[in-house]
C-alpha cells in the first residue's frame, strides 16, 4: 500500500535525502517543505499518512510542530529525526505526541523500518477505531 508522506526539515540536503531513500526504496509518495510554518495547513489540505519532521527548525521546532498537528489530526503518526538525539529529547518528544524519534547520522534501513512500523501501526488502529465505532452502533 502507497502512503503519503510529508517530510519537513530546515536542510535541503536532508529533505533531498529522505525524499531519495523513501522513493527508491518503497512506492510511498513523497511530499517536502524547508518551512515549518507551512505543515498544518498542508495536514489540513493533504491526506497524507505519516509526517517526518526535524526537531530543531527556526520558527516552529518539532516539539511545537507536534502540538499544532496534533490539533488537526490525532492519529496521524509522526517520526521526529534530530542530530540533537538524547534520551531526554527522545522522551519528550515520544510524550508530546510523537510515534519515534531517531537520531542524525541514520541508515537507510533505520529509516524505512520505521516508516513501515509508522504506518502499520496507524493502520491497526484505524481498524480498532471502526471496530469499536461498529460495536457502539450495535
């Protein structure tokens, strides 16, 4: 199944990066942006299945990232990646909301494990959601 992923970070080297791995290696499709600022309105406009975001990113960091989409969306799931990787950062992040966090420089296959473990959790907790939407009705 072909997911839609919106990945943001503040290096366009990154964003090329990730864009190349997802792309080569599975049939997701992938959407960038270099500007924080500009992700919920494209959760609100884009079906998309997974946000990957950087932690650290002028103008609205991962942590508030997290917060604003939440507002929008609360069961899309978000990979945070930050070259600032510390248990602490990770639990925060982990605590705001957030599905993963992994840490700069990462392997290819680090990166598409989680994607896929991203997406297969979001996707059983759609059925459990409809599972239990069928039970109410009942």
């Amino acid at each position: 199944m072909a997911a839609q992923i919106l990945v943001v970070d503040d290096e366009l080297d990154m964003l090329a990066l990730l864009a190349m791995i997802i792309g080569e290696k599975t049939e997701h499709k992938v959407t960038t942006t270099n500007n924080a600022l500009e992700v919920p309105e494209l959760i609100k406009t884009g079906d998309y299945n997974l946000l990957i975001s950087d932690l650290k990113m002028p103008g609205m960091d991962g942590v508030e990232l997290i917060a604003e989409i939440r507002k929008i969306d609360k069961h899309i799931p978000i990979l945070i990646i930050t070259a600032y990787g510390s248990v602490e950062s990770a639990e925060e992040v982990i605590r705001k909301g957030a599905y993963d966090c992994i840490t700069k420089p990462f392997r290819k296959e680090q990166i598409l494990i989680s994607i896929d473990r991203a997406l297969e959790w979001q996707q059983m907790k759609k059925e459990l959601r409809q599972l239990k939407e069928k039970t109410v009705k009942r």
